[in-house]
C-alpha cells in the first residue's frame, strides 16, 4: 500500500513538472504571437498609409501599381 502511495506521488509529481513546462512553453508562445501580431498591425497600418491612399491617383482613384511594387520589394529586401 505505501508502495502505491509512493509510486502514485511520484507520477503526481512528474504530471505537475511536465504541466509546468507545457505551461512556460505556451505563455513563451502566446507572447511570440502577440509580438507577430503588432509587427503585422503595424505594416498593414503602413501599408494602407503608404499604398491604399497615398499611392492612390487623385484624377482615377486608382493605385499606382508602382508604388505598390516599389514598396512589395522593399519590404521583401528587408526581411
């Protein structure tokens, strides 16, 4: 019987540990992601500041596709 208590607190003991870790790798994670979200905020802020109005023909309404272009390979040369 004190084997089974024994054994049984060490399986308890070896669930809380493998909880913890699980539990410091999500929050690592969750904060992962809640960096990657501000970073993708703050270039589709950019992106419609920069190319849905200000590359925006003020005579069609249309958007320069040259700026669109111009600022795609920007953004893929600096990643």
């Amino acid at each position: 019987a004190c084997q089974e208590v024994e054994t049984l607190t060490k399986d308890i003991q070896n669930t809380k540990k493998t909880a913890e870790q699980n539990l410091d790798l999500l929050k690592a994670l969750m904060e992962e992601t809640e960096i990657r979200q501000a970073e993708v905020k703050r270039a589709a802020y950019e992106f419609r500041r920069d190319i849905v109005v200000g590359a925006e023909n003020p005579r069609t309404g249309k958007t320069m596709a040259e700026k669109v272009l111009k600022y795609l390979e920007d953004e893929l040369t600096t990643k």
